[in-house]
C-alpha cells in the first residue's frame, strides 16, 4: 500500500484552497504551542502549501521541512523538501523537531510500517514538541460517494479504526480533537476530482467503475455539494 501514488489530492481542490489552509493552521495553532522559533517536519507534505503558509503565518525562522514520495513540481516554495519514503528516514541525534505533522497519510501504511515510523518520529521529537496526526473521521463521515466507493471507502475507515487502536495502545496518554471544514463545491467540480482519483480509495478503480461512479454521483447530488470534511486529530 505504501506504493499507492496520490497525485491530485492538494490539486487544486478544497484541501489547498485558502480557507481550507487558513482554518487547518488555525486549528494547529490553538490547540499546540507553536511559535517563530519552532522545527517542524510535515511527513507525506503532497505539495507542501500548508506548511509553506504556515510558515509564513508563523513567521517561521527555519524553513520547515516536507517529505514525501513525490515531488511535485509545483510545491511550495517556502519549504525545503525531501523526496523520500517516510519509513526510511534517519535524523542526527541531535537534530529535533517541536512539531512532527502526518496528515492524511498514515492510512497508507501498513500497521508494522506505522509502528515503525512512530518510533522513529518519538525519537526525534524534543521533549516539548508533538506527533499530531491526522486522518479521516472513521465515525461520522460526509465525503460524497458513489456506491462501490462508499463500500471501500467504509473498508478504509475500518482498517483505520484498528490503525487507532494501535496508536491508543502505543500510547495511551495520546489527545483526541476534531477539525472539521465546511466544504462547498459545485458538484462539477467534485466529479473532476472524482476523475483525477483525488482520494486513495479511487486508485484501483478502472476505468468503467469511475465512469459508472460519476454517473450514480450526477443522479444521487444537486448542483452544489456542500459537507463537512472531518478529520480525527491525535496528538502524541
Ligand atoms: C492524501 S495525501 C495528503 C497530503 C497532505 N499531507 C495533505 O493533507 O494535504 C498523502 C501523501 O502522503 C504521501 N505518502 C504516502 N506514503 C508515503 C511514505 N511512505 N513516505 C512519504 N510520503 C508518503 C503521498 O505521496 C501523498 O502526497
């Protein structure tokens, strides 16, 4: 799973649209300590605009560091970047972080993976700073779907249950918070993402399943689409 390759996620979409950025830093600001000084290091980073506007936000005096398996070349330029698997990285004994970012990535993993990535970040975080990891509302959520995508997609936030459960036995003193966004978007747009494959779910679906798919979603949804995009936080 870790070879799925998310290419449109943060293309051009409500998650790198402004308000969407704004509200998610926002969300990081109230609820850890962070300030101009702060290291920070965002694993799986896509395109890097949260880190980079958070940078500027903050007034960042490093340049926080993204990594992902893809190096996109419209990143974020206010970022230094490195293309690698998360799974193979090494930080000097002395090189720490006040704030280790995994949004939306995670998932992508296997569980030993995660155990394993976890234990490297633990390391290389200072004794003040936070592992917040982000990823789907496995609960209650709204993310328009077709049929066959809701199925897997109800799959995925199952197996994400048990990747919780996981992270909650690791460490049981970890903090649960919610961000959620109101998302608004004409369902044309939508139906592009839905094309582009812009959640993992939609990678292994050929061709015909995609087109029947945007069909079901043409008939099943109004013009506008408008849903709460909700998102558990677990701060270690
Ligand atoms: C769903 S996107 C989330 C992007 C970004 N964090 C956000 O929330 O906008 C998942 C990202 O994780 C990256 N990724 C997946 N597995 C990875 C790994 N093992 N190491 C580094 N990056 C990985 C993907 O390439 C993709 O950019």
């Amino acid at each position: 799973m870790a070879s799925t390759v998310i290419k449109n996620w943060d293309n051009k979409t409500w998650l790198s649209s402004k308000d969407y950025i704004e509200s998610f830093n926002n969300f990081l600001i109230k609820n850890i300590k962070i300030n101009s000084n702060c290291k920070i290091l965002d694993i799986g980073c896509g395109r890097g605009k949260i880190l980079g506007s958070l940078r500027s936000k903050i007034k960042l005096k490093e340049k926080p560091l993204g990594i992902d398996i893809v190096n996109h070349k419209d990143r974020d330029k206010r970022i230094n970047f490195k293309k690698i698997n998360a799974l193979n990285l090494s930080f000097r004994k002395d090189q720490k972080f006040d704030l280790i970012l995994i949004k939306q990535t995670i998932h992508l993993m296997k569980f030993g993976e995660i155990k394993k990535l976890l234990k490297i970040l633990k390391r290389s975080v200072n004794p003040k700073g936070k592992i917040l990891i982000f990823t789907l509302d496995t609960g209650k959520n709204e993310i328009p779907t077709f049929k066959l995508m809701k199925y897997k997609l109800n799959k995925s936030l199952n197996r994400d249950k048990k990747i919780l459960r996981i992270i909650t036995d690791l460490y049981p003193q970890r903090i649960k918070k919610k961000f959620i966004f109101d998302v608004k978007i004409d369902k044309e747009k939508y139906l592009d993402m839905i094309k582009k494959r812009y959640i993992s779910t939609l990678i292994p679906f050929s061709k015909k399943q995609l087109i029947e798919g945007i069909q079901e979603i043409k008939i099943k949804y109004s013009k506008v689409l408008r849903f709460k995009d909700k998102l558990i936080c677990i701060i270690l």
